[in-house]
C-alpha cells in the first residue's frame, strides 16, 4: 500500500531517511495545498492519503473559480503533480496512530514508521447518511446535501428534503432559491414537533409539507424519479436534499490529546485562524477541522497552516542558532 503516487510526470525526491520537517495526514484539498506551500519553501515534507477524498460519489467539483466542473479526481491528481514537482513525497497509505515526543512518529498502516517535527491533519470528514434506502446509492448523484455544490445542477426540477437532522427545515428553505418546487418529507419527525415558527417559514417559501416516514427512494433507468412512503405512496421528485451527520476524522488528533469544541454541526477540534490546534506543532486543517468548508476554502486553509509552520520552523532554528 505504499506506492508511491502523484509522480506520474515528476520524480519525487527522496531524502533517504524517515524523518521529514512536516508530515501531512491526508491528500485532499486542504492537505495538498499545505504541501505545495511546504514543497515551494523547501521543506522536506511527506503526504501521506489514503485516497478517499469526501467528494468520490460527486461526477464533478462545482464552485472553486477556475476549475468549476472539473472532476474531483482530476483536481488532484493536478494537486499530486504540482506537488510532487516540488520534491514533496506522497504515499497511498493510512496513518493509524501518532505519538509525541521531541518530535511526532506516524505509524502507517504498511507498518511504516516516519517522524517529523512538524504535523497536519487534514483527514476530512465521515458523512453518515440516513438509513433510507437509496440515499447511499444515489448520494452525490441526485441524493445531495449541498445546493452550492449541485443546486445549479438540478435547477428548478422537483425537490424533496428527508428531514434527519435539525438544519434540514433550514435546508428546505434554502433550496427554494434552487427550485419553487419544494416538498419536506418530516420522515419520522412528527409534523406536531415542527415550530409554528418552522411551518410559517416553510409556508411562505411555498415549500409543500408531506408528513409520513419515508419508505424509500423510487430510481428508474438509473434516475431518482420519486420518494415511496410506508403508506406506499409515490411522490414524484428529481432530486432529494439530505443533511448527513458530518463526522470529522478526528482520531489522530484526540489520541495526541487535542482539545474538542461543541459546533452547530457537532464536535470538532479547537484550532486558532491558522488551524493551529491545542497540541504544540499540531494543525489541523479543511472538513477535519470545519465541516461546512468546501474544496476552496479546505485549500486555503491548508495554505494558510503551511505559511504559519514555515514561519515558526524558522524562526525557531534561528533562535536555536542564537543561542548557541
Ligand atoms: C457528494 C459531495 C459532493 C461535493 N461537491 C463539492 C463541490 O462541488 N464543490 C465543493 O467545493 N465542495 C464539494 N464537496 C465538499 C468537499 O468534498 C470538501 O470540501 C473537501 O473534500 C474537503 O477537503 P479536505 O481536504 O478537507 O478533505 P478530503 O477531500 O475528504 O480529503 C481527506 C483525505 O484524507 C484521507 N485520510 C483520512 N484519514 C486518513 C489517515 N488516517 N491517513 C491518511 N489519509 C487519511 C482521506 O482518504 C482523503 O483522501 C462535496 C462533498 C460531497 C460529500
């Protein structure tokens, strides 16, 4: 598992040694920018992915200016290139656990074992879909969670929001700016335990309320064509908003001893504005650390931890050197 990757074009540099200034933990988005920002100021750096990024389900990446449409595995494999081009070294492999001394020692799940002074984790997020069936079949495809990734997508066909979690009233309404054909499935939510001021909300959006638990998603010729009550009824819909519960990859953090904060979208680890966390030498960076981000802003924040470490590396070998 632990060839090397993103070196399709370039040689990776190698350094004929375990131990490198920063690891990162994690090859999307946020973990590949950090790289390059780390590869471009000459920092012996390793990235270390186990090659599930969140959007995988997703034909394409909307949003991020420039590459709007591309397919997310295109992006980065591109990000692998750049990367490596700077010397920077990739391995498809999993870190499964992380200790502190002077220093971090990562053990990969090949058995592996690489040290540096520096760590970022940028492991991503879990999403946990509801037990409807269809939804996971369909997830990224028409079952979604996020209008600013797909709504454009869909436009104005027949929506359906599964309410599984308390932002999805939010969600119904805010997909009306993507399509005035809007129902809420309550699911097994009773129609009773909706706010009067929710029910005011979703009907001056003129989003339709259907109460009943959801049986399953209706898919012909590989197309989401309709929501099947437990009382059998057929509600046709195109496209079907869900609000996954958004589990970010904390693992390695908590065994470091990271300190967690309560979210709106639930716990996450407590970094500064350069997603420096609670544990000396330790960021954390992209959905690892902030749920609702997407590929644009996990890219910058990986930027923004790897501008900081460089930042503290030197300074911190030139006071060594002071002191001497
Ligand atoms: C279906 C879907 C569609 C989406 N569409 C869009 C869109 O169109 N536009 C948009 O901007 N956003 C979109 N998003 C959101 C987007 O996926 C995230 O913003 C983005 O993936 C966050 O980047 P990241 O680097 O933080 O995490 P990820 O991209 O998830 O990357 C994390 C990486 O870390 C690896 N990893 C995890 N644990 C370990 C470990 N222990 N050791 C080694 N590697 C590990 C994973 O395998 C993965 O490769 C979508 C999300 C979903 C679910």
């Amino acid at each position: 598992m632990t060839e090397k990757y993103g070196t399709e074009r370039y040689g990776t540099q190698t350094y004929g040694t375990e131990t490198y200034e920063v690891i990162v933990i994690g090859g999307g988005a946020a973990g590949l920018s950090a790289a390059l920002v780390l590869g471009r100021a000459r920092r012996r750096t390793l990235v270390v992915d186990a090659g599930e990024p969140r959007n995988a389900p997703a034909a394409h990446m909307q949003g991020y200016l420039s590459r709007d449409g591309m397919p997310p595995a295109e992006f980065l494999a591109v990000g692998r290139e750049e990367v490596a081009s700077y010397g920077v070294e990739l391995v498809h492999d999993q870190a499964v656990d992380v200790t502190r001394r002077e220093d971090f020692a990562v053990e990969l799940a090949s058995g592996r074992t690489v040290r540096a002074r520096r760590l970022i984790v940028a492991t991503g997020l879990a999403d946990e879909l509801p037990p409807v069936p269809g939804v996971a079949e369909r997830f990224g495809r028409d079952v979604l969670h996020c209008p600013y990734c797909h709504g454009w997508e869909v436009r104005d066909l027949p929506f359906g929001v599964i309410l599984t979690s308390p932002m999805s009233v939010h969600q119904a309404l805010l997909v009306t700016q993507w399509s005035k054909d809007v129902t809420l499935f309550p699911h097994t939510t009773a129609e009773a335990d909706l706010s009067d001021e929710d029910l005011r909300r979703l009907a001056a959006a003129g989003v339709h309320v259907v109460p009943g638990e959801v049986a399953e998603l209706v898919v012909e010729d590989d197309r989401l064509t309709g929501v099947r009550l437990a009382d059998g009824t057929v509600h046709a819909r195109s496209a079907v908003f869900v609000a996954p519960r958004l589990v970010p990859r904390t693992a390695l953090l908590e065994r470091l001893g990271a300190e967690m904060k309560e979210t709106p979208f639930g716990m996450a680890p407590a970094v500064d504005e350069t997603g420096r966390t609670t544990v000396p030498g330790v960021w954390a960076a992209g959905n690892a650390t902030l749920m609702t981000q997407q590929v644009v802003h996990a890219a910058g924040d990986g930027y923004k931890a790897a501008g900081t470490i460089n930042n503290e590396l030197v300074m911190e070998d030139i006071e060594a050197a002071v002191r001497v």
